[in-house]
C-alpha cells in the first residue's frame, strides 16, 4: 500500500484480495485458532508524552487522533483540486484499499497548486467498500501523525468528510521495490542500490522496534518500501502497526494479518505477535533482493513457490548460490558479500523466533557491508591498486547469534 503502489501480478499470490491474512482456513488451519485482541471503540495509543514514542501510552479517542497538531485535515474540494478531479491520468497506483493519485499542493499553505508547481504529493483514497476499514486508516493516522524518521515515509494530512477517507502523503518517485524487483524495470537495482534499500528499510524497523514504546510493522513486505529520488527507502502503510508487549510479557496475541510468503509460521500459527514477526518479514525481503523472485509466486513450480522454502537449502549450499542470485545482477556482485547477505536471510527467517537477531544487528551487519565497499573505494581513489588487499574483521553486534563479517576490500 502506502503511494506508488501498482497491482499485483498474477504470481503473486495473498491470501486475499486486499493482501490480508486474516484466519483464512486456506492458509493454515492454526490461524483460525487466534484471538482476536482489537477493541471494538476506535480508541487508540498516544505516544505524545515522553517524545514520539514515550514510555507510558494513553488511550487516545478519534478526536484527539484527527487534532494532531503535525497533520493538516484536508477538506475534500481541496484533494480533488489538487488531484485534478481523481482523473485517471493522475492515477499512480492501486490496491484492495483504494487508489493513489498524484497530486500537486502550495509548500507553504498546502493548498491546492497547478501541475508541476509547489510540492507533490501522493494522495490515497480509500474505496467506501475497501478492505482497509475506518480503523486501519486511523491506525495510520495515528502512528504517522506522531512517529518521524528518515525511513518511515512522511504523512502530510488526511480528509474525513462522510463516507470519504483520504490520506495525504509525501511523494515518492521512485515506487515501490516491488516495482524495482518483479514488474520489469527498463534498468534493474544494482547490488550497492540492493544493500542501500535494504539498510534504509531495516533503520526504519530499528527506530519502530527500539522506541521506548515498542511498535511492531507487522506488513514488511517490498510492495510497503518505497523510494524516493535517490534510492533511500522508507516504510509505508502503517495500518497494521501495532504496540508490542510491555514488561515481562514476551508477545502481544492479535488476529492473524499480514501476505503470505511474509507472515512469520509461528504468528500465523498462534496469533502470538513480537518484533521477531517483523525481522522474519524483513528476511524475507532480503532473499528477494538476492533472488529477484516474488516471497510467494504461484506460476513457480510447487517446490518453488515459497520463497523462504525454496532458498534455504539452495543458500546452505556455497555452491548453489549464484544459481540463486538474480540473473539481472549479470554477476555483478562481491561474492563474499552476498554470502553474508545470505546468512542474515537465514538468520531472520529462522522457524525458532527467538534464535533470530534484533533488528539493530541485521542493520549494524548490513551497514558493515556497506562501509567495506566506501573503504574500497577510498582506496581505490587513492591510487593503492596495486596495494595488497586489507581483510576487515567486524565482530558481530554484542549479543548476536551473526557470525563476524570478514571480506576483503575488493567489491565489484
């Protein structure tokens, strides 16, 4: 969801129309043995005080939700001026929730303005009839009208007028990675833009899970990362997004929801929510950034379906793993870091939950990786070709089940 969003393909295969798990006895008999934890009022978390995310939430009621001091309540004239009346050709993406217009409004007043002046914005509109209900929309509103981060995408506004629900967000030229990585992109995403995408997607994660007031994802998935001019990714799409436990408690226990292929086995099977859930997804997003292939596609053989499945004996085995990697990477790839790369997507979508790392130790690895290819190239620029080539040994986070990475400074 979130803008820039196109349709999916026939291969890609959600439980149902709007992407959702949600108990489908077609999925997994255990997902109908979860609970159900959503409150029937719309009252929902505050985390203004103690920061964006503050130690002691508050219930908040609608009201205090849309009187967000960081949001601008859109009048409905306004959108459909600034959208051009919803024409079809402002029309940049579409999904089970509705549709996503581009849209053009003043930087200052955030009024409507004409094409191509001011600011852009990716407006969504949710169908009256959508799956994504009145609560998952306050949801959003919700947790993006107070969480800011560079990686988390930026809610502008919202409109609530009778049966209308839109939300107004900052516009992302680049799409979605799941434009990037399966609709056939005229250039394909490089290895260094892969690792980047991957490190701004996981900061996001981090800052959600390590806040005072835990939040869980709970819908990574490459269709809610989306990019902007220069390749940064940010999250997108928080209507899933929930608290996660307080004190000792090890879980929060919710409806089962999220798109097959991402949803973490032992959630799907127990209804049992923790950040693990998010850094299972995440793994998941990893070995589509190795492999180019959708997390569940339907037109693959039956051994070939689910991706994680599918991966993880290939991945175990040094020898089979170029088979793996995405032909349109052409080979273009450090060997060594893609083995680490590797190693991370089978750390994190590991069946024992508790034997996967924090999210903070998948982004410290990746990040290492990155610093190995800038150290390359300063060494590159600085005429030492010839120089024999240094090995860095990054110990792992403290606390984390990941092996050191060790790889020489030699990045294709």
């Amino acid at each position: 969801m979130g803008n820039c969003i196109n349709p999916s393909s026939s291969g890609s295969h959600n439980i149902s129309d709007h992407s959702k798990i949600s108990s489908n006895p077609g999925l997994s008999s255990a997902s109908s043995l979860t609970t159900c934890s959503t409150n029937s009022t719309l009252t929902l978390p505050s985390y203004v005080e103690g920061g964006p995310c503050g130690p002691h939430p508050t219930p908040r009621t609608e009201g205090e939700i849309l009187s967000s001091p960081n949001l601008k309540a859109f009048k409905f004239s306004e959108l459909k001026s600034a959208t051009r009346g919803f024409r079809p050709d402002s029309l940049i993406g579409e999904g089970g929730f509705g549709y996503v217009f581009k849209g053009w409004i003043d930087e200052q007043t955030f009024t409507a303005s004409k094409p191509g002046s001011g600011m852009a914005v990716a407006v969504k509109k949710l169908k009256p009839e959508g799956f994504q209900g009145h609560k998952e929309w306050l949801t959003e509103v919700d947790y993006l009208g107070q969480l800011q981060h560079p990686n988390l995408v930026k809610l502008i506004g919202f409109c609530s007028e009778g049966n209308s629900r839109l939300l107004v967000y900052e516009y992302m030229p680049r799409g979605s990675l799941e434009t990037h990585l399966f609709r056939r992109a005229p250039h394909p995403l490089s290895w260094a833009t892969r690792i980047k995408v991957a490190i701004g997607a996981a900061k996001g994660l981090s800052f959600l899970h390590d806040s005072e007031t835990q939040v869980i994802y709970r819908d990574v998935k490459a269709s809610n990362i989306l990019l902007d001019s220069e390749f940064n990714a940010k999250l997108s799409d928080f209507g899933l997004a929930k608290d996660g436990p307080t004190g000792n408690k090890t879980h929060v226990s919710t409806r089962v929801m999220g798109t097959q292929g991402y949803a973490a086995p032992e959630y799907v099977a127990t209804g049992r929510l923790s950040a693990k859930a998010d850094v299972y997804s995440f793994g998941v997003v990893l070995l589509e950034l190795l492999s180019g292939r959708r997390a569940f596609d339907r037109t693959k053989p039956d051994a070939e379906q689910n991706l994680v499945d599918w991966a993880k004996p290939c991945l175990a085995d040094k020898r089979k793993l170029s088979r793996f990697m995405d032909s349109r990477l052409e080979g273009q790839y450090p060997k060594q870091g893609v083995r680490v790369v590797a190693a991370l997507a089978l750390q994190c979508t590991g069946s024992d939950a508790k034997l996967r790392p924090r999210m903070s130790q998948v982004l410290a690895a990746l990040e290492q990786l990155q610093d190995v290819k800038k150290g390359a190239e300063k060494l590159t620029n600085a005429g030492h070709r010839n120089a024999p080539n240094p090995v860095i040994r990054s110990p792992a986070p403290r606390g984390s089940t990941l092996p050191p990475i060790t790889q020489s400074t030699r990045v294709r």
